[in-house]
C-alpha cells in the first residue's frame, strides 16, 4: 500500500478566537488542534503518540477501513488506508480572519494513485462565543459522477477536568435511541434500548466504536456527573454518529458525526455500487457540518 505522508510532517498551526474560546487547527490535515476556554481548560485531546496520535482528524474520501484495504472503480484496482488520505496530507490555508479559517485540499497525481477522482475539499472552521462550527465541503471538479464517504472524529478529553475520573463520565443524546453493537463473535451487544443516557466506562469500547445510523437525536454531549464542564456535539442532517475510544485506558472519547454507515459495514468492493457511499455529479457540491459547543 502506498504511503503519502505521516503525522511528523506538521504543518503550519492556526489560530482564531472568539470571546469564550481559542482554536487552533493545524494545516497538516486541516487538523483541529486545540480546543481552549478562558479558563485554559484543554477540551480536545492531545494526541499522545502512546495512545493515539491524532486529535481529530477528517475522514476522507473513506470512513473506517475497506475490505482488505482496497476497492475497485471502473475495473481498477485501489488501495488506501483506513479512513483515507485527508488526514495524512497538507491543507493549503485559503482564507482567514479572528473568528474564521478555511482549508483547501485538491486532487493531485499523489491522491489520483488512491482516488481516481478530480475533487477539492474545503474544511470551514468558524467560531461564534463558545461554539465552533466545522463544515467540510466536497466539490466534485471532474466530468464523471464522483462517490465518497466524509466525517470527523473528534477527540475530547476524559475527565475534562482533573477533580473528575473517566467513569463519571456519560453519554446523552437528546433523544431516546437504541444500540445495538456487532460483536466480532458474530453476536450482538444491546447498549441502549429507547434510551438517552449511555454511561462511559473503558470496558465499553472493548469491542471498538459503536454507532447510530438515522438517529432520532440531533446532538450528543459527553458529560459529568460531578462537575459542570460538558462537550456537545450538534450533528443535524448526518446520517450516522458514531462513539469512540481506544481499548484500554485512553482518557478520551470521540464523538465523531458522519455522512453515512462507515465504508467498512458495506462488503461491496465496487466504490459505485456502494449503496451508502454519497455521489456528486460533476460540478456539484456537497456540505456536511456539526458543531461543537463547550458549556
């Protein structure tokens, strides 16, 4: 499998502020860096190499890995990496101003190896008191249809702060929902059953991520049960949301909103065929944003 680039390569870091909030995204990956409050509280994990060395990377052109990492496309075979190359590569810095910085990434000869598509994706990150808006958009610069998978992965700190441990911690969405998680034994494991609230522990995460597909909810928040700091994540119009840590004893947890089932959950090597994948016709556009808000 061919390498692009590795996380060693940083970029240049950038930073907008808004009254409540300073942001800093790294232009190696469009990459959000840092998220702080006036009180210095770190909300966004730091990306320990030990654990794991991003911080939230934006998943594009794939979602989760393929069927022994490749796919096929007009008869052709590819391969990538899990989660795709958007992560892995520069973002030129476009625009920007205090409360806003846009990133582009277009096609190259290095991404036409994995992707056979001419695109640009643009990653907005704007932020408005203590909210921070994302928005990826994906523009479709070629003269055939393009099909792609997108979404984020963000990881927040737990325990936020050092008074809280991992397992005060829960999950609440704003609707009642049902869980039910694909065990590698071929089981299923019932986490929710019309229900809000999902308590964290690590054991949880022992069989990798778990997600919701058309959720009923429009945010989650990760919250504690013995202070008041909480993250909430606004995911309106996703189609899947996602929850995750690293097995272990990682203290932090992703919340990660997506624009479909994660290619991984669709065996059809065809990238066509793939009943999720989103499709744009040439010189169409796609606009896919959540927002996280410290409270």
């Amino acid at each position: 499998m061919k390498k692009i680039k590795m996380k060693s390569d940083v970029g240049k870091m950038i930073e907008i502020s808004s009254s409540r909030l300073k942001i800093i995204i790294d232009s190696f990956g469009a990459e959000l860096s840092s998220i702080k409050d006036n009180n210095d509280t770190q909300y966004l994990w730091q990306a320990d190499p030990a654990v794991w060395k991003r911080h939230a990377p934006v998943l594009f052109p794939f979602i989760s890995g393929l069927k022994d990492g490749k796919y096929t496309y007009n008869g052709k075979e590819y391969h990538i990496a899990s989660h795709g190359f958007a992560r892995d590569m520069n973002h030129d810095l476009v625009s920007k101003n205090e409360n806003t910085a846009i990133f582009s990434l277009k096609s190259n000869n290095k991404t036409a190896e994995l992707y056979p598509f001419d695109f640009e994706l643009l990653t907005t990150y704007s932020v408005n008191e203590n909210s921070l808006r994302i928005t990826y958009t994906v523009i479709n610069n070629d003269n055939k249809n393009m099909y792609f998978y997108i979404g984020g992965h963000t990881g927040f700190n737990c325990p936020i702060t050092p008074n809280d441990s991992f397992d005060d911690y829960y999950i609440e969405y704003e609707k009642n929902e049902t869980i039910v998680q694909d065990l590698p034994d071929g089981n299923k494991r019932t986490l929710l059953k019309n229900e809000r609230i999902l308590p964290i522990t690590h054991q949880l995460f022992d069989n990798d991520y778990f997600c919701i597909d058309y959720p009923k909810s429009a945010f989650v928040s990760l919250k504690s049960r013995k202070s008041d700091r909480q993250v909430k994540l606004d995911f309106q119009g996703c189609d899947c949301i996602a929850v995750w840590s690293p097995k272990g004893e990682a203290p932090f947890v992703c919340l990660e909103p997506w624009s479909s089932t994660p290619s991984a959950c669709d065996k059809e090597e065809d990238l066509a065929k793939k009943a999720r994948a989103k499709m744009l016709k040439p010189n169409e556009k796609y606009d896919f944003s959540f927002t996280v808000t410290i409270i």
